[in-house]
C-alpha cells in the first residue's frame, strides 16, 4: 500500500499543479477583466456576499436612474451629422450605427447604418418610456426619425420586394439603399427579419399616433410577407433571411429571427385589418416553423445586419431572446412555453455566457454576461440585459428565485455601462469596440421595464410609474393619485406601481373589479414592503383607462 502510493505521488502532485495552473490561469483572465472593466467603466461595489451591485446612489433609483440618463443622453448630448445639408440636419444617429468618443467628441462609426435594428428597438424603448415616465418628447424622436426612414428607405412599388423597408445602408447615406461599402452586401439587399421588425413598428406608431401613413406601410409589409412566403424547413425558413428586393434573387434561405413579423401578421388579423386570412395564415407557418426547427435545433439564426450569414446552423442570441421574450407575453403562441422558455435561458447560458472570448469571463462578481452571436461573442451590455429580463419574468412564473438573483446580478452590471451622462459602453471588456445607438439606447434599455414589472421592488419607491405593457398606450397622464392613459389593442395587461391603493378603476368608464386571480380580467393589487402598491390591470378592451386613488 505504502509502495504504491509512493509510486502514484508524483502523478498526483502533477495533477495537483495541473489544477492549480488552471485555477491560477482563471484567476488571471478575471483579475484582468475586472481591471479592464473598472478602467473603462466605474469601480465595483459589492454586497456583503462580495456581488455586484449597482454604482449610483440611492441604490433603489438605480434602474431608473440608468433609464433617465440614457435618454437624456439622446436628447441633449449627440452632436449633429457631419458633413453638408441635408446631412448636418439631422443627429448623428439617423446616418450612423455607433459613435467612439475622441478628445471629448463623439465621433460617428463609419462602418455602416443599421437602420433595421436601430428603429425597431429605439422605438420599444421610447414607447416603455414614455409609458413610465410621460415624457412624451421620446416619441416625437421617433416619429420624426420613422418619418425619415419610411421616406427615404423603402423600396419603389415595381420592386420584386415592392414597398418594403430597407434595413440598412452606408455610413452616411441620407437615401438608405444597403450596406454595399465592406462589399459584404448587394445594393439592395436587405435582411427579411428586420424588415419584419420595423413594419410592426410602423403599425404601433399608428397606434399611438393614429397617422395613416403608417398603418400604409404596415399593411404594405405585411402584405409583401405573405406574397413571400413558403412552409419553413431545416434549410430554409418561411422567408429567406436575406434577398435583393430588387431582383428578388435569395442570398440567405435560412434565419430564425420571426417574432416581429409573426406579431405584425397576428396583430394586424385580430385588428381585423388587410388581408386577414392570409395573414392569419402565414402567421401559422411562421410559429409550426418556429415550433418544429429552432426550437428544437437551437439554430436561432440571424447575423444582425452587417454579418454575412448563409448557413442554417449559425446561433445568436438576438433570435432566441426575441423568441422568448414573445412567449412570455404571448404564452399562446406555443403549447409548451413552460418547459421551452427555461430551455431558452439555458441555450443563453450554455452558448453565450459559458463560451466567450478567451479574454472575457462569463461571470463576474455574480453577474452572468452574455455574449452576442457564434462571430462576435464578446460581452456586451445590452445581450445581458435580454437575460436579465427574460430571468426576472421567468422567475415569476416558475416560482424559483434562483431566477430573479440571475437578473438582478446581470442587471447590475449593465448599470456600469453608462458614465454619470448616460453615455454608453457597450463592450466594456473588449478594446476598440464602437458603442452601437441600435443596442446601448434600444435593445438595452427597454429590456428593464419587463425586469421592473416582474419585481416591482426595483422600481424607484414613492413614485407612480407604469412598469411595462406589451401593447402601446398613448395620452398618459400622472398626477396626485391619479394615472390615465388610453390603448388600441385588446386583451392586454399593464403593471403598475403606485403610491396609492386605488379606489376606482375603470376602463371606459366602467368599473373593473378586483380580483385575486391575475389570469382573470380586472385587476389585483399588492402592498409592497416600502408601502406602495404593485397593480395589474388585464382589460378584455380598449380605449380610455383611469386609475383613481
């Protein structure tokens, strides 16, 4: 015995270096990571359990705090265009994807325009906030800039793709036509996905503002998609992911990323708008798609708009994230959500938080950071936050706060991402990575009001605020004990702080009742720790909603 474990000693002295130089070569990747971080962004602060937490104060505004200086940021702080009129007219971010600042100026990204991601999720964030705040200027931003691209970025009637949004473009370009300067892209070429996205933009702008130019264009979209499509298989989805709208010719037959365009089809059917049956129609091929191939495959498509993508195996998290956060407000979209949204949150983990860069640790200080797609999986602020919201509302519904920890953590680590202006950082662990308008101040900051919604906690306390709504609500008000706001589309729900436990709700002047049920139309109401209430409003109608305390 004596013998042989002497003749195994050194074997295992090896092994125990071995696992030691692996334990030191971990360490060494996160202690330089956390340099990097703190250089670039603020210094950690850490809880007594040594996680992160938010670096501003009061800890409880922190959230918010983030959210205001980000649109503050866009309202003050982003110089106008360079160049000649008409160029020089308008901000940096109608012609540009990202900024660098230099010496104390912002300097646009010459690489390219993505208007297909920036529109879509600048408009989500501006609606969210403008729910929760009433700040009604974020919108006339975006009115203004939809006004732009719809004018400027759509392709003429006699195109193989006739009326149909252009979702990117060359740095500077006011006529948006493609992204043809890497050589990456025909002229014309667009990808079909993020056409999708903003066509269910125009048609929620038409919500809010009830311009019929914009409903025009929705229906034009959507009446393009269902001329376009075709049952979807492992090889080919029921659009192809990219095409030249010109010719018609297919680039790429394969993407996954179809939550926007199934959700114009369905939304513009139940609204009993164009061609219902063939909208209601495609929209079925889109979720048994979606059902029997990604979901079952994990090849959540789409290379975002400037990566040249043409397999039908290739991962990024934007179409897995997108999908999932559809589920949760859609649960009817797909029988088995329960079990497939948690597999979702794992597909995350298993390939953009545990795989990464060699550089970048997939967790830090508690936080789990996400990565974006298989050719760019460095860390990024606004891929953490898609996992902070989906976890907080998924820990809701599955009863498990192991959840609602993950998305505190990552959350936290995102608010580190913006100096005290609002300015972003959006990879802050990677060198010379530009700061992208479509994902720091759209992808990123609506991915909070889900949070909030899902732990009413984390909202700012002693104030009212509508946390989220998945549909678009329009003429908000706040005063003392008193929140009105009116919505188009029926069968939606609303969550609410307030400071006051409301003594009518009414609903076009009909009184709702009180549940204890929140599947149940009306409302229920809970007292929260701090003394103010967390409300949720599930209306069977539209039209003009008052909340009286």
């Amino acid at each position: 015995m004596l013998l042989r474990l002497f003749l195994l000693a050194p074997m295992l002295i090896a092994l125990s270096w071995k696992g030691y130089g692996q334990a030191s070569r971990e360490q060494r990747i996160f202690d330089s990571a956390a340099a990097r971080f703190q250089r670039n962004t603020h210094k950690v602060v850490l809880d007594d359990q040594g996680k992160i937490i938010p670096w501003t104060t009061p800890q409880s505004k922190a959230y918010d705090n983030f959210l205001r200086k980000r649109w503050n940021f866009i309202k003050t702080m982003v110089p106008m265009s360079p160049g000649p009129p008409p160029r020089s007219n308008y901000p940096q971010y109608y012609f540009y994807c990202a900024f660098k600042p230099h010496d104390g100026i912002l300097e646009p990204d010459t690489w390219m325009n993505d208007v297909g991601e920036k529109i879509p999720n600048w408009f989500e964030s501006a609606r969210l906030y403008y729910a929760y705040t009433g700040d009604a200027e974020v919108m006339k931003i975006m009115s203004d800039f939809l006004d732009y691209s719809l004018e400027h970025g759509t392709s003429p009637a006699d195109f193989s793709w006739p009326n149909f949004p252009y979702t990117t473009t060359n740095a500077g370009d006011t006529l948006f036509r493609g992204f043809t300067s890497a050589k990456r892209f025909q002229l014309h070429e667009i990808q079909v996905d993020h056409a999708g996205d903003i066509g269910l933009t125009y048609y929620r702008m038409y919500q809010f503002s009830g311009k019929k130019k914009f409903l025009d264009a929705a229906v034009n979209v959507a009446n393009t998609l269902v001329a376009k499509v075709r049952p979807g298989t492992a090889e080919k989805s029921p659009w192809p992911y990219r095409v030249n709208m010109l010719t018609g010719d297919v680039v790429a037959e394969y993407g996954a990323n179809w939550a926007s365009s199934y959700l114009l089809l369905d939304n513009l059917a139940s609204a009993g708008i164009g061609k219902v049956a063939e909208y209601r129609r495609a929209a079925r091929i889109v979720q048994k798609f979606i059902v029997e191939y990604p979901m079952k495959t994990g090849y959540w498509t789409d290379g975002h708009t400037d990566t040249d993508v043409k397999t039908n195996n290739y991962k990024s998290n934007l179409s897995a994230s997108n999908m999932t956060l559809l589920m949760l407000d859609y649960p009817e979209f797909n029988p088995n959500w329960k079990q497939d949204v948690p597999k979702l949150i794992k597909w995350t983990e298993d390939f953009f938080v545990h795989r990464g860069d060699s550089s970048e640790p997939g967790t830090m200080w508690g936080a789990n950071i996400v990565g974006e797609q298989d050719g760019y999986i460095f860390k990024m602020d606004y891929q953490t936050a898609r996992y902070g919201a989906e976890c907080s509302r998924w820990s809701v519904i599955s009863n498990d706060s192991s959840f609602k920890e993950k998305a505190y953590r990552s959350l936290n680590w995102v608010t580190y991402c913006s100096d005290s202006n609002g300015m972003a950082f959006e990879c802050p662990l990677s060198v010379g990575i530009s700061n992208w308008y479509s994902d720091t101040y759209g992808e990123g900051p609506r991915m909070f009001y889900p949070a909030m919604a899902a732990v009413p906690e984390w909202a700012p306390p002693n104030e009212d605020h509508i946390l989220y709504s998945k549909d678009v609500l329009r003429d908000i008000s706040y005063s003392e004990k008193q929140i009105k706001y009116s919505v188009a589309a029926k069968n939606g729900i609303e969550f609410i702080k307030t400071t006051f436990a409301p003594r009518t709700i009414t609903l076009n002047g009909v009184r709702l009742a009180k549940q204890t049920d929140q599947n149940k139309k009306g409302y229920t109401l809970k007292k929260l720790d701090n003394g103010d209430y967390y409300l949720t409003i599930k209306r069977d109608g539209a039209g003009k909603m008052i909340i009286e305390g």
